[in-house]
C-alpha cells in the first residue's frame, strides 16, 4: 500500500525512479519499496515525502492530514456519546466510520470504530449484531492489535454470549483466551476481568462445581496482585457464585468488598452496575432489608441512566426494585417498575431479562387482583422460558411460574411448571 501510494504520487510529479532516488537512495531501492518488497523506514518515508510534497501522514496511511484529524474527531464523539449513555447516537456515529473509505488504509482507528459499534450495539439490546462484528475483530490481524485489546474484545464477546444464552460459544471464547483448559495463565487485570466473565457463564449455565472451583483461582490470583480492578472483578463473581450455592452470606462479604473498592477506585458505569447487583444479592440473601435494596437500587439506576450502560442492566436495576416494593407492600409502585423493565426486555435485551421482567409484571397484577391481566402475562412468560436453556437459573424461573399458575388457581399449569423446573436440574 505504501509503495503503491509513492510510485503513484511519483508519477502525478512526472519523476523518474532515478530522480526520487537522488541522491540519498539508489534507484533500485525505490523500485522495491514500490513493489512492495522492501519496507522503508521511518526516516525514509519522511525523506519521501519531503521529495514528493506530500504529507508524511498520507503516505503512511493513505489519508492528508486534515483526514486523520477528522477521522479522530469522529471517534472521540462517538466515544462520548457511548460513555454518555446516548447509545443510539453512539451506534450511528461508529457505523458511519466504519462505513468511511478513508479508515481502510488505518487498521487500527477501524479496529476502534468497530469495537465501539460492537458495544454500542450489545448497548442497544441488539447482541446478535454486536457478536458478528467482535467475532470479525477477533479473527482480524493480531499485528495491529494489542495483547490488552485482544482480551477486551474477548471480554465483551464472552458476555454477548453469555446473554444471548451461547453458554457452549461464552465457554470457548474464555476458556480459549485465558488458558484455562490447558494449562495455568499467567494472570495480570485484564485476565482476571476475562476468568471472571468466564466465571459469571460458569455460573448461568447451571456448572457450580467449577464455578466455586474457579472463583478460588480468581480470588487467590487477585490477591497476588492486589490491584484494585483484580480485587473487584473476583469478589463480585465470586459473590455470585456463593449466593448461587447456598452461602449468601460469604456472598455479602464478597460482594460488599467489591463495592468498598470500586467505590474507591472504579468509574461510575461499573459502579453503578455494582450496586446494581449488591442490591440483588441482598434481596436474595436477606429480603427483610427490601428498604435498603429499593434505596440502593434507586441510586444505581439514576447511576445507570446517566452512563453508557445498556438496557439489560437498567431492565434488572427496574426488576430489583419493582421485586422490593412487592415485598414492601407497594404493588402499584412496584407495576411502574416491573412495567419500565419489561418495555426495555421487550425492545431488545436477551430471553432471560424478557422471561423474568414478564414473570415479575405477572406477580404484580396478581397482588393488585387483576387475576386475567396476570395469567395472560404470565402466559408470555411460559412462551419466553420455553426458549431458554435448562439451567439452574431457568429451573428457578419456572418454579416462580408455577407457584404464580398456584395463586391463580391453575393447578394442571401449576404441575407442569413445577416438571419444567425439574427437567432444567436433571430430576
């Protein structure tokens, strides 16, 4: 390409081989880095393009000077409007880049452009198209990416899986990029941050025994390092994985360490996150605290709002204080939630958030004695945990569904639900 670039502006000078080459370089020299068979250096491309008029900027990389600055603005808008929460703007802006010729020729800044679209697309709910363009990354030319941009795109590629419920595709892509099958990795942050997204899959997925087998491995390589991002990313999965087994109060002390930290250290879209499931352990653990979780969880989703977090974690935040002010006795506040949360589920988030935004608006018309409004709701919900993977998560899911069929009255749904659960854990 460069030496396409230099024999090309050569010729619009009307200058020989030989008159370039003069009298710094030799003429057969330029005949090789014009056929692309030599590679020239950086002090040799300036002095071309000194000799050519041209800018040293368009020789290298196919684009002038004002090009690259407005290539550079671009990104940076798109970057704000991503870190802003303006997902659909975001979105449109990365696309536009993607789509501007001039970004062919500079791997690295369309490399930028296509994992900002990437997650600003899992942003948007829209996750199949958020995998297609990481699976493009990651298959791209490992020269023009760094280690640490590799294992970022993993990251996001993992989760994408993981909520879209490819727990087989969520498992391969962690396992193949921390080693963890093969042999032990040598963990730095950005490793950890990956082992725990892998570590959240495990958990989904229903595999507790390697999941609080490797939720040891991340805490004890986090402790080694003692960093801050090491110290949240294995507590807050960790956490989970406590909860998950039955030890909800190792869980608290878990995640509650992760809080104290990232309060400290994060930045605010992970924080808010944080909080987010903070507050969904502690109802799960200890569901006479439903005050401090609707508190908790009203301040993590004015957090959300104001942050480029996507719909999903703002549908759960919803779903935790609309599942709060059914314990607390609110069912008209908690119907405003549940509502919010199933307009965002239904706009484009994965099954699972679908499933139980449904599960969670049925609830609440039963306690309000709209018994027809809460069957065909929970009827949706029956529909959506149909598509699900038999996980534990989804055994769970169903037993909320049956007991619901309970309350209403139908006990021939009620039993079936009941199966379902059962079949989801092998019983």
């Amino acid at each position: 390409m460069v030496g396409e670039r230099i024999k090309t502006i050569r010729r619009q000078r009307g200058l020989s081989q030989a008159q370039l080459a003069h009298p710094e370089l030799s003429d057969s020299y330029v005949s090789l880095i014009e056929s692309g068979k030599r590679t020239p250096t950086p002090a040799v491309l300036e002095l071309l393009a000194q000799k050519l008029d041209c800018s040293l900027t368009y020789l290298v990389n196919g684009v002038t000077a004002e090009q690259m600055e407005e290539l550079e603005v671009g990104l940076r808008f798109a970057r704000l409007a991503l870190e802003n929460g303006d997902l659909t703007e975001a979105r449109r802006r990365f696309a536009e880049l993607i789509e501007d010729k001039s970004l062919s020729g500079l791997p690295s800044l369309r490399q930028e452009a296509q994992y900002g679209y990437a997650l600003a697309s899992e942003a948007c709910g829209d996750l199949p198209e958020a995998i297609s363009t990481l699976n493009v990354l990651r298959e791209s030319d490992g020269d023009s990416q760094t280690p640490e941009q590799r294992i970022k795109i993993g990251i996001a590629l993992c989760r994408c899986y993981r909520e879209i419920g490819d727990f087989e595709a969520a498992v391969r892509v962690g396992e193949d990029m921390t080693s963890v099958a093969t042999a032990s990795p040598v963990w730095n942050d950005d490793l950890i941050e990956l082992g725990s997204t892998l570590l959240s899959v495990y958990i989904v997925r229903g595999d507790l025994l390697r999941a609080r087998q490797f939720a040891g491995e991340l805490l004890a390589a986090a402790e080694a390092l003692g960093t801050p991002r090491a110290i949240v990313a294995a507590c807050w999965n960790a956490a989970l994985t406590a909860e998950e087994v039955g030890s909800g109060e190792e869980a608290m002390t878990l995640i509650e360490r992760a809080l104290a930290v990232q309060s400290e250290n994060g930045e605010p879209r992970n924080l808010a996150r944080l909080r987010s499931a903070y507050a969904k352990v502690q109802l799960r653990v200890r569901p006479a605290e439903a005050l401090a979780v609707r508190d908790l969880s009203t301040r993590a989703l004015e957090e959300l709002k104001a942050s480029a977090a996507g719909t999903t974690s703002i549908a759960t935040c919803e779903l935790n204080i609309a599942k709060a002010e059914m314990i607390l006795g609110h069912p008209d506040e908690a119907a405003d939630h549940a509502q919010t949360a199933l307009d965002l589920a239904e706009a484009g988030t994965s099954d699972t958030v679908l499933a139980s935004a449904q599960l969670v608006v049925s609830q609440v018309r039963w306690l309000q004695r709209r018994d027809e409004e809460s069957l065909a709701d929970l009827a949706k919900a029956e529909a959506s945990l149909q598509r699900l993977p038999a996980t534990r998560r989804t055994a769970e899911a169903w037993q909320t569904a049956a007991e619901t069929f309970g309350q209403l009255g139908e006990d021939e749904k009620s039993v079936a639900a009941y199966q379902r659960a059962l079949d989801c854990v092998g019983l």
